[in-house]
C-alpha cells in the first residue's frame, strides 16, 4: 500500500455484473482529510498513466461544497496523477460502463428468447419478472396465473418506463436523488446479509417442536377472537385521549368522546388471531373480564376493543412447522440486527456535538 497526503489505494477491478466481464483494470481509493473521510466507488484508467474516480460514496456530493480541493484537485503518487471529477462526469462514466453490460446481457437474453417486453431500449426479461415475483411474495404456483401475470408485468413496464423517463431528465444526477440511491443501496446489503446470517443458523426438527411447544397460542391453541372495535388515526390529540380513557369500560362512552373531541373514527366487527397478538397481551385478554375494554396500535391507527367471542383455530403438522421456522427466522433477525447495533456503537467515533448526544444515557446533562 502506498500513501502520500492522506490518500490510500488499494487493488481491485470493475466487474460487469451479467457477464462477469472485466471492463478495466481499477483502484479503490480511499481518501482522508482530518477527521472526514470518502470511499471511492469506482474508477477508470486515464491518460498517460492517470486515473479517473467515477463515483464517491462520501465526497461526491456529500461533502461537495465543503471539500472543493479534494473534488477538482490533481494529487501525484509515484507518476500517477489522480483526479477526482464531478457527479455528473462520474456518473455519465458510469452510466457508458453499465450501459455496455446492459446491451451484451440484453442481446444474450433475445437471442434466448428469455425477453417478455421491450420499453424502448429497455428490456424486461424473464429474470426481471421472477424477481418482481419473489418481491410480490407469488408463490410458483401462481406463478402462470394470467391475472396476476398481467399485474406484475405490467407495473414492471410501468417502472420501466419511467425510469427512461428519469434517466432522460438526468433526474440520476442531481446529489439528493444520488443520495437517495446510495441509502437503497446500504439497506438492501444491509438487509441481505441479516437474512443470510439468520439462515446460515436455521432451526433444526427439534427446535421447531420445541418453539411450538412454547407458542401455544400460535399453534395448538390458536383462537380467533370476534370483537367490536373502534379505530382511529393517532395523531397528537388521539395520543392524549388515549390517555385519558384508558380505563373506560364503554365502547359507547368512548364513541360519544371520540366524536365531541372530533377525532374521526368508525366502529364494526371484527377478528383478531391469538397468534398475531404479543404473548404478554394476549395474557391480559385471556384474563378478560367482560366490561374490559383494550386498546392496540396498529400503524399509524389505534383501536379500542372488546371482545364478544372466540373459536378454536390450531394449528398443526407442517402448517405449523412452515410458521415456526418463519417466526423463528424473523427472531435471529432481530437478534442478529441488535448485536450489529452493539458492535456499530462499539466500533463507532462520533465527532464534535454529536459525541455528546451519541453517549450512553439520554445524552442530557444531569
């Protein structure tokens, strides 16, 4: 590794990601000023030895204003020159690159007979679909289905389509939308590797029956509760009278409050599953009393409710397993994203005012 002025490189190579293509030999660079510090994305080689930085996840435009040296300056390193270039450029650069995948792994799928729409230059190939698939949670089966088909692809083409739209307004150049992609991008690999840190501890036979054995409520004893309800937006005056009619024991009386504060809200009949309510509420249902009145959020809404009867619902056999290991998997996500959360704030070094908010504690001076 060689260093000079805070800049660090490193060897890599862009990949064309359909075909595995090497479209050059490039750097990653590193670039560090003080306590600030960017991560090239990319590169490609230049003139007479130079090497031009395509895209930066921290500098460009992050940092655009703030750091004007480091986005137009020309450093040197043993003969090399290395410029860093605008969003604009970058991007364009990164868009000839891409589109030249792009037009190999378009042809490739025609001649395959793998495309099902063209939307001007774009295609929609069968990979394209199977994902929106995956996406819109379409079970294989209901895969051929023409209703559905006709759904799927055709909100694909509709999003097809106005991404042309965008690219030709250049709408992929202007630093929030560019920013915008780079979170997308940070979630869908963040998301991507708790899945695959949760499967790589998938559950045995015996785990299974044993997490069954210890969720009755969602399995052999599994109820489906009728209740009244009466919903309602949360908003900040929803919030206080919540508050202040927890411990109401009339629908009626809470109907008649509702309306006189003008919170808008409607009342009817409705089902709850045992097994989509936490254990420790569904506790204080089972001990019900029959003037109780209960109160759930659920999104943006709240609900008061009382229930009027319940039904036996079990479930069984592999119904059941295919839910536990559901549950079980959405369980070691969460345990997985709070010990990432454990090891991030170990790891991390807040700066300046935020080192005070980022403390243990509330970050409030006692």
């Amino acid at each position: 590794m060689d260093q000079l002025s805070g800049i660090r490189i490193y060897s890599s190579r862009l990949i064309c990601s359909q075909k595995k293509e090497i479209i050059g030999s490039l750097n990653e660079i590193n670039i560090n000023n003080g306590n600030r510090s960017g991560k090239a994305l990319g590169a490609r080689p230049g003139a007479a030895g130079s090497l031009v930085v395509l895209a930066s996840e921290r500098l460009a435009p992050l940092y655009f204003d703030s750091w004007p040296i480091w986005l137009h300056g020309v450093f040197w390193m043993k003969g090399m020159s290395i410029k860093i270039v605008r969003p604009a450029v970058l991007l364009a650069c990164c868009a000839i690159a891409l589109a030249g995948c792009g037009k190999k792994s378009d042809q490739a799928a025609a001649s395959k007979g793998q495309v099902v729409a063209r939307v001007g230059d774009e295609v929609v190939t069968i990979q394209d679909l199977e994902n929106e698939f995956r996406w819109a949670n379409v079970t294989p089966d209901k895969q051929k289905e023409p209703e559905i088909v006709k759904r799927v692809l055709g909100e694909l083409v509709v999003r097809k389509y106005l991404l042309r739209q965008a690219m030709a307004a250049k709408l992929d150049r202007e630093p929030g939308v560019l920013l915008d992609l780079l979170r997308s991008r940070e979630q869908i690999l963040e998301n991507a590797y708790l899945q695959r840190t949760a499967a790589a501890k998938a559950p045995g036979k015996a785990d299974i029956d044993r997490y069954i054995a210890n969720n009755p409520a969602k399995f052999a004893g599994r109820k489906l509760l009728s209740v009244e309800q009466i919903a309602f937006p949360i908003g900040p005056s929803a919030q206080s009278f919540v508050e202040a009619n927890k411990d109401t024991k009339s629908l009626d009386e809470i109907d008649q409050k509702l309306t006189a504060a003008g919170i808008p809200h409607g009342r009817q009949m409705g089902a709850l599953n045992s097994g989509d309510l936490p254990p420790e509420f569904y506790g204080l249902i089972e001990a019900k009393k029959a003037d109780d009145v209960f109160f759930v959020r659920s999104g943006q809404n709240g609900m008061f409710f009382k229930v009027k009867g319940e039904e036996r619902r079990p479930l069984e056999g592999e119904a059941a397993a295919n839910l536990a290991r559901q549950l079980m998997r959405a369980d070691a996500v969460k345990a997985e994203m709070g010990i990432a959360a454990y090891s991030a704030n170990l790891e991390a070094k807040y700066e300046g005012d935020y080192a005070k908010i980022m403390q243990p504690g509330d970050g409030k001076k006692n």
